[in-house]
C-alpha cells in the first residue's frame, strides 16, 4: 500500500505543478490514511467524494478522521497524523 501510496502522490504532485505556476509550492502531507469499503458502500463513498467541500464547511477534516477511527476501533497518536 505505502508503495502506491508514494507514486500516486508523487505523480499527482508532479501534475499539479506543472498544470499552473500558482500550484508551484504544491505538496500533500507525509502521512496517509487507507480503508477498505465494502462493495455495497461505493455510490455512498462516491457521495461523501462529491460532498467534501459542503462537509468540511461543518466539521474539520482533522475532526472528521478522528471520528472515523474512533468509530472503527482504531488507535492513533496525534505526534504521527497531523504535518
């Protein structure tokens, strides 16, 4: 997964800076965050998607990913999920 991870976010970087000089600082985070969805979930992962922006005008990305790993059991340390 890491290895993916990596080229997708080095490719996608690469594009967006050569796309326009205003995205030249461009960068994503170090850290990433992978989940398996069930097959079933898909038009409502494709939903949530579409919907990110009216989203995080109600609540943080921070506070919602904390709640999603809260919500599955997961364990984190703040030190490591945050740039």
């Amino acid at each position: 997964m890491s290895a993916v991870v990596e080229d997708l976010k080095t490719t996608s970087s690469k594009w967006m800076k050569l796309r326009d000089p205003k995205f030249h600082a461009f960068y994503w985070q170090k850290g990433y965050g992978a989940f398996a969805v069930n097959s079933e979930k898909l038009s409502a992962v494709r939903k949530y998607i579409a919907d990110q922006q009216i989203q995080h005008a109600h609540q943080s990305f921070q506070d919602e990913y904390r709640a999603l790993l809260q919500d599955n059991g997961a364990e984190w340390d703040e030190r490591y999920v945050w740039d």
